[in-house]
C-alpha cells in the first residue's frame, strides 16, 4: 500500500507547487470563505493552508489520507465551472506518503477538534485540541524519503515563483474567498470578497503592474468577455501576464494571446506584449471539456468567435480610451 502511494505521488504531486494546489482546491471544495497559503522555503520545508471550511468529521481523518478515498463525486462539466480536481481521492494519501504532515480540523458536528500527526502516513500522535472550525493542514519535509524527487526540485525560488503564480491566480478566480498569501514569513497579499475586481488584481499583482489598466467588457448571447487590459503606453513584454479564466479556470489558449496580439499590433512595437486580466463567460457545451483536468490547455468549438470577440473588445477598449 505505501509503496502504492509513493508511485501514485509521483503523478499527482510533481513538486511543491502541486501540492498548494491540491490543499487549496481541498479548501475551496470544503465551503471555505477564508484561505490561508503559507510556504517556507519554496514548500521544501512548509507547506501550510488553513481554511475554514467544514473540516474533517473526527471518524473520517485517517480514511481521508487513504488512496481513493473521496468524499466528492463529480462530473467532468463540474470541472470547468469550478477549479476543483478533488474528485479521486488521491491527493492526501499521495502527499502524506512523501512528508510528514500535522493536520489540525473540527467538523462542526465535533465538539472538539483533532489534531494528526502523521509521517509518510504513519500516525505518530493524534489528540484532541481546541479549534475553530475548519482545517489547518502542514506539510513539511516534502519529499524527505524519495531522494531522487528531492533533487529533483528546484531553488527555493524558483519553486516560490511557481506556487505564487498559482496562488495568485486561484484568489483571482475565486473571488467569493479571502485569500492571505505569506512567503518565508513576509505577507504577499490579502485579498477580501468584498474588494473588486481591480482591487484584487493590484493587492496581487502590485510589484508586476502599475495603476493605470483599462476595463473591458462585452456580452453577446454566447459570450461574456470582462476583466482588464494595460494601457497601451505601459505595456510591457511578459506574456506570462496574459491571464485568462474561462468559467472562472484559469486557461492557457494560443487563440487568445493571438487575437490579443493582433488587437495591439498597430499600436505597440513588436515583441511587447499587452498585461491583461480576462474572464470568459462561455457554455461550457462550447468547450472541450474531454481534456485531463491538470491542464491549462483549452479548446473552444468555434476558434474563430473567440478571437473575433475578444479582438472586438480589446480594440474598443483600447480605441476609446488610449487614442
Ligand atoms: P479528493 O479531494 O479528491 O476527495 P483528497 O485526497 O484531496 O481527495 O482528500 C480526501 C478527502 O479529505 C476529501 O474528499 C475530503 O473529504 C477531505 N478533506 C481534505 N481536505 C479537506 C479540507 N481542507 N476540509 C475538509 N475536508 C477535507
Ligand atoms: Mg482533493
């Protein structure tokens, strides 16, 4: 069985980065309204997500670090309406398999929390604490017991840029949730449901982007287009700051950035690329949906719709306000 798991981690967690993502998809799949990402070290050495979401019922806490174990069903429509991919039960007993983890979490049926201590997924210590409802899940020492996945990740920085790239764009997509980003101790961000959109977009983006974004917006039967563009003045070159959401999943989609691209041709040099923020409203019947759900490539059924609107929106856009 725990060799099992350990080959099974290998698929679900490639490196710290995916282990964020899965916590936080854990959170946001729990009703969470409040999230909190905690990394030490690029995740090498912390890994911590508190939510305060519906926690785990003290009966279920070590079935839930068992492999296919899943309290969710979902359907493969559902993944594109949500960020979620916790539907096969994988993650936990994949984690727990290659660190050792402390998870923290009262049910709101359980008078009294729990707290677990497990090392790749031996139970070491299990008692009941005093705790708000929720759950607080550590993962340290990730990887500690396969050697060859140890050397295999990245500096602490490098592995810090990739988590915060994801948590920046889970708090963007899910704009119902408070999300508070701490880096090697240092607040990143916070974000609050009731900030707006561009709120959010300059707590998370601040150091890439500078005040002045122009909003877009357009709403056709088939096609909801909103968010914000850059200025063509402050345009800068880093595709890496396309970012778009298709029914609030973050995406990457050449059609886009091509439609982009044609949309600022004539009014920026060659080789800049515009920043932009976008939100796609879409039927999710005119996406393909039979993709695997880790990726963030997507194919819609009429390209050409898509890069017409989105060419018609930023040009407006841009039109009205820059010229
Ligand atoms: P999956 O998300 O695919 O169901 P996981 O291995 O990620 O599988 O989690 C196993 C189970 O543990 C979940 O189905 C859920 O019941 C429970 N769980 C995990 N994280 C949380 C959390 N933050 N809050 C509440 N329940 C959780
Ligand atoms: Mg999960």
């Amino acid at each position: 069985r725990e060799t099992a798991n350990k080959i099974a981690a290998g698929e679900v967690v490639e490196r710290p980065l995916s282990v964020v993502k899965e916590l936080i998809e854990n959170a946001i799949d729990a009703n969470s309204t409040s999230i909190t990402v905690e990394i030490v070290n690029g995740g090498k050495s912390l890994i911590r997500v508190t939510d305060n979401g519906d926690g785990i019922n003290k009966d279920d806490i070590l079935i839930a670090f068992e492999r296919h174990a899943t309290s969710k069903i979902r359907k493969a429509e559902d993944i594109y309406k949500t960020n979620s991919l916790g539907f096969r039960g994988e993650a936990l007993a994949s984690i727990g398999s290659v660190s050792n983890i402390v998870l923290v979490t009262r049910n709101s049926e359980d008078k009294i929390g729990t707290k677990l201590t497990l090392s790749a997924n031996k139970v070491v210590d299990k008692t009941n604490v005093g705790f708000n409802r929720g759950t607080t899940i550590s993962v340290m020492d990730l990887f500690f017991n396969t050697p060859a996945r140890e050397k295999f990740m990245k500096s602490s920085s490098s592995e810090t840029a990739a988590i915060s790239d994801i948590v920046n764009k889970l708090a963007l997509s899910n704009k119902n949730i408070d999300f508070k980003y701490i880096v090697d101790k240092k607040n990143m961000f916070i974000t609050k449901k009731e900030n707006s959109l561009i709120e959010s977009i300059f707590s998370i983006y601040s150091r890439e982007i500078s005040k002045n974004m122009i909003e877009i917006y357009s709403d056709t039967n088939s096609l909801k287009i909103s968010g914000y563009i850059s200025n063509v003045k402050l345009t800068k070159a880093n595709r890496k700051m396309q970012i778009v959401f298709v029914n609030g999943r973050y995406i990457k989609s050449k059609e886009i950035s091509e439609a982009l691209r044609i949309s600022y041709k004539t009014m920026i040099p060659s080789g800049r690329h515009p920043l932009c923020f976008i939100f796609i409203e879409i039927n999710p019947s005119e996406i393909d949906v039979n993709i695997h759900p880790s990726k963030t490539e997507i194919k819609f059924n009429d390209d050409g719709l898509i890069k017409q609107e989105i060419y018609k929106t930023v040009r407006k856009a841009l039109l009205e306000n820059d010229l």
